[in-house]
C-alpha cells in the first residue's frame, strides 16, 4: 500500500451517529446503565439504612421487686413506638447473663429504697445501642424525678476504639472474597467454566480464604491489638466469611454472566454492609435493613466475630448457619450451572451442521 491507496481505517460512514454506534456498543451501554443503576441504589440503601437510626424493641431485663416489677415492665413495654422490649429478670446477676448472652441489650435495675436506679450496658456490642438505651433511660428517669446511673459491664478492647473493628475486619474479608472469585472468573486467557475448572477454582479460592483469614487475625492481632486472643478463632471465622462470599460470587457469574457480578455487588455491598450490624445494630435499623441483616455473609460474619471476642461466642449458631448455607449453596450452584453450560455444549456439538471452531476461546461467565 503506498500514500496515495485509500485508507480503511477511517470513521464509518452514516454520520455521527454511525459513528457512536461504533465506538459505544449496545453491550457498553448495558453495562454503563447497570453501573449507574447499582450506584444510585448504593445510595439509596445506606441513606434509608442510616439517615435516621431509630430504637425498636430493644431488649431490656428489668431487676426489681415483685410488686413494682410488672409495672415497669409494662411501662416500658407501653411507649411510644415501642422502642424497648421489657422482660423481667430474677436478679441482678441473671440480668447480667442475659447481657452476656445477647439475649438482652441493657438491664434495668430499680431501686427500691432510693431514687438512683442503675442501667447496664455492653458497649461492645454496638455502642449505638448502649447510648440510645441510656438516653431512653435518662429521659423516663427523668420525667419521674428519679436518676440513673449507667455502668458499662463489656466494653470494647483499648484497640477496638468505637467497637467498628469486627465491621471492618468482615467487611475486608467479604470484599476479598467476591473481587478474588470475579478475578479469577474473568482473568484474561480464562476458559468457560466447565465442573473440572469448577473444582479447580474453589479449590484456588479455598487456599485463598484460608490465607485471608491468617491474615486478617494477624492484623486484628498482634498488629493492632484490637481483637487480640482469640487468633485461630477469628482465622477460622475468616476462612469461611471469605470462602462463602468467594463461592457465592463464582456461581452468580458463572450462572448469569456479567450480570452475576452485578447481583454479587447488589448483595454484598449495596444491601449487605448497611444491614450488618456494623454501624448501627438491627435494633436502630429501619424494618427492611433490620430483617435482612443477619442473613447476609456480612452481617453473619460481623455477629459472628464481634460475639465470639466479646460474648464467649453466645448467640452465633445462626451465623454459623448463614455462612455455611452461602459456602454449600455457592458450590452447588456453580457446579450445576457448569454441567448445564457443558451439557448444551455438547449438544451444540451433535447438532447437524454444528461448527464448534474456537469453542472453549471465549471469556468465562
């Protein structure tokens, strides 16, 4: 070809939008559409999780003479917009187990011979908690020319500063997880998944979420003393938040393509983090964010963590349950939507006329 040959590499003709045809396909503006779609919901979900946190049923144990028991707790149980959930406890120290083991959030202790009660507190189990329940308290105290005393009876660790470390740590752990699995999922020179790269993969990202979660207990750890002694705990919990999170976003996108990326973040970040417990704990949350939250990877996991350091590792089952249901359940899907992408290839295959050149040379999906 010499200077005076005509060039085919010039703009398409057809005028401009020709030309913004080809140079943004129908497929680009899908996902630019997508991406906009997941950042105004983003949006949306964390300003109705958090614009306007409100107390719902918080559970109290009220200590305090049979005569008067019955009548603060249907006090309590009576306000407007029933921001506690009242129940009598036996004693102080009953009180304080029921604390101890998540099954109350504060613990009211009248005294019957004076006008100073007593309201107390784990702070390490959401500090928004304990402080909306000390507001609540001080305000009916109030009204009735009586005064409270609050006591703090589980207090985050010095390092954990506002009690956010169990949040974050998880929330590391989740987004690990899902990045590591599209990664892999859609690395240049990847195949279509078929069971044996199935297989091939979990078994990468089995590795993985072991070494995240030796990582992340290190860092929790001996780095910044936040979480510290309960290391092979926290690995173990690890492993499984980020497997779970791994294995559930290698089935969406090997069963719905780009559009199981979407739906992983949809999941995990957009309805996930806000719900979780983090910043403020299910009973602050509005209903939907409230009912969600634990049975999302990252509200499991941030239970899981916060009471396995914190509370003896009380009122966990269900995470355990929640995370183990994400990890068998991710499995299976990519397994079976594997052997599903194999079964019509192979029926392609037979089919009359079928030309399978180049098969196997698209991007996984």
């Amino acid at each position: 070809m010499n200077a005076d040959s005509p060039s085919t590499s010039g703009p398409p003709s057809g005028g401009f939008l020709a030309e913004l045809r080809d140079a943004i396909s129908f497929r680009a503006f899908g996902l630019v559409l997508g991406g906009l779609l997941i950042q105004l919901a983003f949006t949306v979900s964390y300003l109705g999780a958090f614009h306007s946190p409100t107390p719902h049923r918080i559970p109290v144990a009220v200590v305090a003479p049979e005569q008067a028991s019955a009548r603060i707790v249907a006090k309590l149980n009576g306000l407007d917009g029933d921001p506690v959930k009242a129940t009598a406890a036996a004693s102080e120290s009953a009180a304080r187990q029921r604390i101890l083991d998540r099954n109350a959030d504060a613990a009211f202790l009248f005294n019957a011979t004076g006008t100073k009660d007593t309201l107390l507190v784990a702070s390490a189990g959401g500090p928004s908690v304990s402080q909306t329940a000390s507001q609540l308290a001080q305000k009916i105290e109030a009204a009735q020319k009586r005064q409270v005393t609050v006591t703090d009876i589980k207090a985050p660790n010095s390092g954990d500063g506002r009690g956010m470390t169990s949040f974050y740590l998880v929330l590391g752990w989740v987004v690990g997880g899902y990045l590591t699995a599209t990664i892999i999922n859609m690395s240049a020179g990847s195949r279509p998944a078929n069971p044996h790269r199935i297989v091939i993969r979990l078994a990468v990202l089995g590795l993985y979420a072991i070494v995240s979660g030796v990582a992340g207990a290190v860092i929790v750890g001996p780095v910044f003393d936040a979480l510290s002694g309960h290391f092979w705990a926290l690995t173990g919990i690890g492993a499984l938040v980020v497997f779970a999170s791994a294995a559930t976003s290698l089935a969406l996108q090997t069963l719905l393509g780009m559009l199981g990326t979407g739906l992983t973040i949809l999941l995990f970040v957009v309805l996930g983090n806000p719900s979780s417990g983090g910043v403020y704990p299910s009973v602050l949350l509005p209903g939907f964010w409230s009912a969600i939250g634990q049975a999302l990877p990252p509200g499991a996991g941030t239970t899981l963590v916060r009471n396995t350091v914190y509370f003896g590792a009380h009122a966990t089952a269900a995470a355990w349950w929640v995370l183990a249901a994400y990890t068998v359940g991710g499995i299976a899907v990519a397994l079976v939507a594997a052997w599903r992408r194999e079964r019509r290839k192979a029926a392609a295959i037979t089919a009359p006329g079928s030309d399978t050149r180049g098969a196997d040379a698209v991007p996984a999906g």
